[in-house]
C-alpha cells in the first residue's frame, strides 16, 4: 500500500512539473505555489472572491494561480479584460470544462464550445437580442410584478417584519417560465414552485465547492461511479423541463398546418428551439439542457440584483425617497411604463448600475480556456490556460472607481464611460445572451416595487457579507414595508 501510495504521488507530482516547464517565457506574477495542489487551497474558503481581490490588490490586474495541475490566470480590471475577451476572443472564446460538469457540458449554451456553442448561440440571440423582439413580453412582466406586490403585501400584513426574498425568486422565476413556457405559476405557495426555487439556490450554493479530480485528474478514478448532490438537482431539473418541453411539444404538433405556412409562428422560446428539433437541427438534449441553463441562470441573478437592491435603498431611505419622486414624475407625466421610456428616469438607473457594481451578484463568471499560446499586456499565457474574469475586483478597483465601497449612484449620472466598465454580464461573445431582456425585466419589476412599496427596517441590513456560490446572495434578512 506504502509503495502504491508512493507511485501515485510521484505521478501527479510527474505532471505537476510537466505543467510548469515553460518558465523561460515571461508569466504573470503569482503567490506560493505548492506541490500537487498547488494554490487550490484558495477555494477551499467559501468566499473564494475575496481571495482573489487581495491577489489582486498585491499583484494587479493580471496573475497567475495552480488550481493542482490547471494553469488558471486572473483578469481583474476592465482594461485587461478587454484586451481579452473582446480584442483577442478567437483565443478566449472557449469555456474551461470541468470533469465534474461533464454531465452537462457539451449539449447547453453556457458550458459547450464549437459548433455547438455556435448553433445554439445563434438560434438564441435572434430571440433574446432585438428589442422589437423582447418588447413583446412587457405587459407579461408587469403584470407578474403585480403579482409579487400584492403577495409582498399580504406577507407584510402576517407579520411586522418579513423576509421577500421567496417571494421576489417566485416572480423571476415566473417571468422566466412565461418566456420559455408561456405559463406561470399564479399561487406563490405552489409546493412545487417553491422545490425549483430551493433547487436552484442550492446549485448557485454548491458551485463554488470544489471538486479535486476537476484540477487533479488522476483522482477522478476514485469517484468516477458516484453521482454528485449537484448532479441528482440537475437531474431533477432535467426532467422537470422535459416533462413541460413535452407539452409544448404536442401543441406545436396539433398546430402543425399553421407553423407550416407561418415559420415565424411561435408562442415562446421553448417554441423556436422544438421547430429546430423537428427539423433535426437541435438534438432532444440540446433542447432540454438549454432551456434548463437559461430558467436556472435567468432566474437567480435577477431575484438576487432585486434583493440587493431592496436592502441598499432599505439602508438608504434618502435614496430610496429621490427614487420614488422621480417615479412619481414619471407617471405624473403620463408616461408609460416600459423599457423604452427609461431615458425619463436617470436617478432611477444610476442606482440599478449602482447596484450592479457596488454588490456584484457574479463575482468570478463562468470560467474560460485559451485555445493556443497568446501574450497579453506583455506576459505568456499558454494554450489550455483556465481564465477568470474576476467581475468582483473590476467592479471594486479604486482606478476606475472613486471611492468603491461607498454606495453613489450619481458617479453614472451622465457617465457612459463608467457605464461601459460594467461587466455585470460578461464581456466579449460569450456575455450573456438575454442581458437586453434580463435589463428590461429589472428595470420594469424594480419601478413597479419602489412605486408601490417604501420599504425600512429598524435596523441596519447586513450588506458586505454574503453566502457563497457561483453567485452571491444576502443571509436571512427581515424589514418592514408600508403600502404607498
């Protein structure tokens, strides 16, 4: 066993050094580096972020970690980023695919490369991109934040003080089911609403858990034959979406004759994708994985930037009153509320940038690979590289932000070159496709809330300190509200 023992360590040490042989080139600065795991103790903390914006704050906007045998380098102002994903995005493009990810990487949008990616990405962004196009789920949209107020009402009158943070996932998770199933849940205390919204948080949670054999493959052989708990979810989730991607399915085969003679005929999204599957353009899975990833990712980080933005201005009642004057204005002046009125209300979105910097929901995207040997801001970053863009230190950095910690929704009045310095959605070909329609959502759902609700609490809100996961969301919080 000794031996045995031996002979692994020696392996994995073998590739570890096989790994770190091109150090005649020029590499980003990096911290201690150990054998085997090298910097992988890092993630370890659930708070990997805050790890990566002190490396950040001693080594600058680009450096160099050892996930075990995985070169990983770090891109933490928008500059670099640039230079990255939008200027070079040929070498960038790529998604770093984990080996516990396999389940599901190679037939969804978020995780898959090549032409898949490609077909998938441009089936999509015909849908999600066009204004005229999503404009047409406005009514949708403020229709649900109606629902949610009046169920945010009914709670405040149970009970003085009450958590919305239920309540705001059902709403999002609403709208996301109307855009791809055209069908909502209308009664919030559904069981098996509630189970999707538990699930999700629980993947967001568990994401940035890691996993060894992701970075120290040799491991992969001793839990090859185990299903994860971050599996068995998605397995669940797989077969809710199938179970409801089915039903659409039947219809579109009943309306046959009409989707014939019209091919722009669709009632939702899930619509578009089952057409390409008929034609046998999309794969069964294609179309299950996709729809999956954007109810999942469409849901969660917009529930998590309306909660944030709910504590901020509860923290904040100045803010909160100059927001609910200017929406006053708005209506006093006959204006009708959707996303293309916006220009109307400049307080109102200098603070939902505010909150998309201040309390970045994303704090480290999806993580890329490069896909040959590239030299960037003068270092060698070598093919098969994992690259984070780290959202969190880009949005936090005392370069492009006066006074970073401090809430200050007046630093985007009249501001577009700050406004651009937000990567709240990613940056270069692969940000997220549905930004347009996840920004007119917020903006609609968000007016209609402060609209209608002054929101306080008797005590400060808990806002640095969050739980962890892939995104970031508040602990447990209570506060009161008053019909307006």
């Amino acid at each position: 066993m000794f031996i045995q023992l031996l002979v692994l360590m020696f392996l994995i040490y073998f590739v570890y050094i096989n790994t770190n042989l091109n150090f005649k080139q020029k590499r980003p600065p990096f911290p201690i580096t150990f054998p085997i795991i090298g910097n992988l103790y890092t993630l370890l903390k659930n708070q990997p972020h805050y790890v990566l914006f002190k490396y950040y704050k001693s080594y600058g906007e680009i450096f160099q970690l050892k996930y075990g045998i995985i070169n990983t380098v770090v891109l933490s102002e928008y500059d670099i980023l640039k230079e990255a994903f939008i200027d070079n995005s040929d070498v960038f493009i790529e998604r770093f695919n984990k080996i516990s990810k396999k389940f599901k990487s190679s037939e969804n949008i978020v995780n898959s490369n090549g032409s898949i990616w490609k077909k998938l990405q441009l089936i999509s962004i015909k849908e999600l991109s066009p204004n005229i196009k999503i404009k047409k789920y406005e009514p949708m949209i403020l229709d649900e934040a109606n629902k949610l107020i009046e169920n945010l009402n009914e709670q405040a009158k149970t009970t003085e003080s009450f958590d919305p943070t239920l309540n705001i996932k059902i709403c999002y998770l609403n709208i996301i089911l109307s855009f791809l199933f055209n069908f909502r849940y209308y009664d919030y205390k559904n069981e098996k609403v509630i189970k999707i919204v538990e699930y999700i948080h629980t993947i967001f949670r568990m994401g940035s858990h890691p996993i060894p054999y992701d970075y120290i493959p040799i491991l992969y052989s001793l839990h090859k034959n185990k299903q994860s708990n971050h599996q068995k979810i998605f397995e669940e989730l797989y077969q809710y979406v199938g179970e409801e991607v089915q039903k659409r399915l039947e219809i579109i085969n009943k309306n046959n004759n009409t989707i014939n003679k019209n091919n722009n005929y669709h009632d939702c999204f899930v619509d578009i994708l089952l057409l390409k599957f008929k034609t046998n353009e999309l794969t069964w899975n294609e179309v299950i994985k996709t729809t999956t990833d954007i109810m999942i990712a469409g849901s969660d980080t917009n529930s998590l930037y309306t909660i944030h933005l709910i504590i901020a201005l509860t923290n904040r009642e100045i803010i909160q009153d100059k927001v609910y004057k200017e929406i006053l204005n708005f209506i006093e002046n006959n204006n009708q509320i959707t996303f293309s009125n916006k220009k109307y209300t400049p307080y109102y979105n200098s603070v939902l940038k505010e909150v998309e910097r201040r309390y970045t929901v994303s704090p480290l995207s999806q993580p890329h690979r490069t896909n040959k040997d590239i030299w960037l801001k003068g270092y060698f970053i070598p093919s098969g590289s994992q690259i984070i863009q780290n959202v969190y230190s880009c949005h936090l950095n005392e370069k492009d932000w006066e006074n970073p910690f401090e809430f200050i929704p007046e630093r985007f009045l009249n501001n577009s070159f700050l406004e651009k310095r937000l990567i709240t959605f990613g940056i270069g070909p692969r940000n997220c496709l549905g930004f347009q329609f996840a920004l007119m959502t917020l903006w609609i759902v968000n007016f209609k809330l402060f609209e209608s609700i002054k929101f306080s609490s008797n005590n400060f809100i808990q806002e640095e300190f969050r739980e962890g996961g892939t995104t970031l969301s508040p602990f447990q919080f209570k506060l009161n509200s008053i019909k307006r």
